[in-house]
C-alpha cells in the first residue's frame, strides 16, 4: 500500500511566490498541495482545486484560523505581503508592525499544528537607512529560528522583473510626450538584484525536498543583477521600443529635496541598491536553478509588460 504524500501548506497560494511554488509542487508530485487564501471561492483558488489543489480559507491576521489550515501539514511555505500598506493609512511603522505580527502569526500556528519544515520568505534586515517593509519581515527570521520548529529555511527574494508592468509600482511609463521612461528613482547606473517571483518554486522545492541540507540555511533567489540603464537598453533591443533613463548622480539622490519628491518607503528601498547594502549570492542562487527567467526571457513572452509597450 502507497502511503500518504506529505502535505505542503502554501500560503498567499494565487500571489506571485505562492503560485510560483504551487506550480513547482505539482509538476514535481512528490507532495501533496494545499493552499491557503482568504478566499477559496475566488476564480484564481477555484482554477487551482480544479488541478488537484486542496484549498483552504486563512487569514494572516487570525492565527487560530492558520492553526487549523496547518493541521497535519508536514510543511508550510510562508509569505506576508506589503499590500496591507494602504490599509494602514499608508503608515510604515503601522504597517510593518502588523506585517510582522503577521509573520509571528503564521510561526506560532505552525508550531502548534506540528509543522516540521517552514519555509520564511524574508527580505534583508537593512536598519541604516531603517526600511519599514524590509525590517517587518526580517524581524520575523530570529522569531522563527527560536520556534523549536525542527526545520526552517529563509528564503531571500529580490526585486520582481514583473515590477515594470505592475499597478501602482510600474517601473516603465510613459511622460507627457508618450515615450517610455525606466521610473525607478535611482541614478541609472545603479545595480539592482532581479528575478521572477513566479519561479519562486523553483528554489523554494528543492528546500522541502531536502531538509537537512537547507535547515537553518539562507537561500538567495537572483536571476541577474541590472542596472535601469541596461534594462532600457535590453527593453530597446528585445522589443524595439525606444526607452530611456532619468540622469541623476548619487549626491542629488541623497539630498532631502529629492528624497521629499519621492514616495518615501520607495526612497528608503532605493537606498539600498544606491549604498550596496542589498547584496544576493549568486553563485548559491545558481547552483540551486541554473537557467533563471532573465529580463530578455521574461520581455519576449510577459503579456502584460508586452501590451504596455504594445508589441
């Protein structure tokens, strides 16, 4: 008699990452697949109980209702997302405060339910400059490492390349003349760690695959490192379409004039390419998935970053 598939406990199961590892799960077939969503009965959770996954109702903010959707999971991949920000009155402090309540939240119902391996997707702890959704789910890291969860693995992302076709972030638009411009406020030779958040699964598998080797470990997820000049340049090459960069030195990028003509949390994160405190190994990253989405890949199939240039 076949036993039981072990079942991993997805959360943010229809986002970027939590899609991106739903999808590696089920191609792999080694795990059973549950995700977790605050709303099973949305097109996007339906869609994946159709392709086998069990889908469960959980909300970040309510640990008893993680609690229950862990129960007998022998994994979970963990996520909180900035998009409470709004919520909060476009608040950092608030917000960071609650989106690492959040993450405890998810440590603590999986403690409870009997989880043996959590997966942590954490960003880099950067304190100087204080960046509020950088530190939020940083802070959670040492609050899982002393859990007494037999296994954990902290999973670092980096910047999506789905930002340039993204609402509300959308590093490519337009200006008043209707020509495309790179919109990511940082003197454009700047380097920047990217890859596709929706290959998350591609690193995250690996992890609940092998437990021993990834318990307690960094993971670093990076397809390449790119600078706004070369991403317009790439952009131009791939698609045709003209693009070009805002000039500003490293001196004007840190006087208070400037940094008060950008949304702050934006500032703040921008800070960290600009001082090269946001470091990824990518040779770690590599070794784990070798032939990452590049920008030229991703350019060539995205539809949406493909209408928004209208090729």
């Amino acid at each position: 008699m076949q036993s039981a598939k072990k079942v991993i406990a997805v959360l943010t199961a229809t986002g970027t990452q939590g899609a991106g590892v739903v999808e590696e799960l089920l191609k792999d077939g080694s795990f059973a697949v549950r995700g977790i969503t605050r709303d099973p009965e949305s097109a996007k959770a339906k869609a994946l109980t159709a392709r086998g996954v069990e889908m469960v109702k959980g909300d970040a903010d309510d640990a008893n209702s993680l609690t229950a959707a862990f129960e007998g999971a022998y994994g979970v991949f963990a996520n909180t997302v900035w998009t409470i920000f709004p919520k909060e009155g476009y608040d950092q402090k608030k917000t960071e405060e609650r989106e690492t309540q959040q993450g405890k939240n998810m440590v603590d119902a999986a403690k409870k339910a009997g989880v043996q391996h959590f997966v942590w997707s954490t960003l880099a702890g950067i304190s100087e400059p204080w960046v509020y959704h950088l530190m939020s789910k940083h802070k959670v890291n040492s609050y899982l490492a002393e859990s007494g969860i037999p296994v954990w693995t902290l999973y670092y992302t980096s910047c999506y390349i789905s930002n340039f076709a993204k609402p509300v972030i959308q590093f490519l638009k337009k200006d008043s003349d209707g020509l495309f411009f790179i919109d990511i406020p940082v003197p454009p030779d700047t380097v920047i760690p990217f890859f596709h958040g929706g290959e998350s699964g591609k690193w995250v598998l690996p992890m609940f695959k092998d437990p021993s080797k990834y318990n307690g470990q960094r993971v670093d997820a990076v397809a390449e490192f790119l600078t706004p000049r070369q991403i317009a340049e790439t952009i131009k090459r791939v698609t045709g379409v003209p693009v070009y960069v805002k000039e500003l030195t490293v001196e004007r990028f840190f006087e208070p004039s400037y940094r008060a003509s950008v949304f702050d949390e934006m500032w703040l994160n921008c800070a960290t390419w600009v001082l090269k405190l946001n470091n990824k190994n990518a040779e770690q990253s590599k070794s784990i998935v070798p032939s990452p989405t590049t920008l030229e890949e991703f350019l060539k199939t995205d539809p949406k970053t493909r209408e928004l240039l209208g090729v």
